[in-house]
C-alpha cells in the first residue's frame, strides 16, 4: 500500500507540473516531448521492474520518482536500447530505481542495461524544476 500511496502523489505532481507551461518548457528542454510516456517510481523500487514498465512503451521515456529524503520530483530521460551503445552488465537484480537517479546524478549520462534488453540504454538526469517567483501557488501546491 506505501508504494501505491507514493506512486500516486508523484502521478499528481507530475500532473501539476506538466499542467504548467513553466513545467513543460523546463523537461521540454531536457529532451520531453508531448505524448511521451512518464513512468512513475518508488525509491525503492527494483530497477528491472522500472524499466520493464519503460519497455512497455517501445521507446524513449521520462521516469519520475519523489526523492525519499527531499520529497523533490525527480526525473530521468531513458532511451530505448540501442545495440549501437558499448555493452554492460546487467544491473543487479537488487538495483533500485534510487540508485540509478543518483548514479546518473553523479556521472551525467549512463549508460546502463537491464536483464529484460539484449542491448544497452542510456539515462540523462533532468534537472529539479523550481518554479519561478510569479508562480507562487503552484510552488505551494507542489510542497504539500
């Protein structure tokens, strides 16, 4: 029930904040495009598991999760796997969601493989969206 209760606050926020036009010209300019799919995630959630929901979709999505410690809405840009990119190991299978967002947080962009793909992807970090002075109420409804 947690990660229901969590994966439904990050369904809102995104919601808020792609209801926004300061919203979606922030991810617009992080690679977002209208129409593309937006998987929600828990912290602590198996990257496997997150990326087999990515997968659904057949190509290049956001993954957006609340931070455990912030509560800040965080995303990542994943691309579709492409077997052009050098190959890695597979994550481990008790690789969280979490761990993926502060890796690439860390290092830029990552390039990464789950055991679902036979080739590799990559994951860009997209900035924290903080909304500016004018948009008073929305920064409120996003701190609730």
């Amino acid at each position: 029930m947690p990660g229901r209760l969590v994966r439904t606050q990050t369904a809102e926020r995104v919601s808020e904040l792609l209801g926004s036009r300061e919203g979606r010209n922030h991810l617009t300019a992080h690679g977002w495009v209208q129409g593309m799919p937006v998987v929600m995630a828990v912290p602590a959630e198996p990257v496997n598991d997150v990326m087999g929901m990515v997968s659904m979709h057949g190509r290049s999505a956001l993954v957006a999760m609340l931070d455990a410690g912030s509560d800040e809405l965080k995303f990542l840009y994943v691309s579709t796997p492409n077997p052009a990119l050098q190959q890695v190991d597979p994550e481990e299978a008790t690789a969280q969601i979490q761990e993926l967002f502060a890796r690439t947080g860390n290092q830029g962009a990552v390039t990464f493989r789950v055991k679902y793909w036979a080739s590799c992807a990559v994951t860009l970090p997209i900035p924290v969206f903080h909304p500016a002075a004018d948009t008073k109420s929305y920064g409120q409804r996003l701190s609730l």
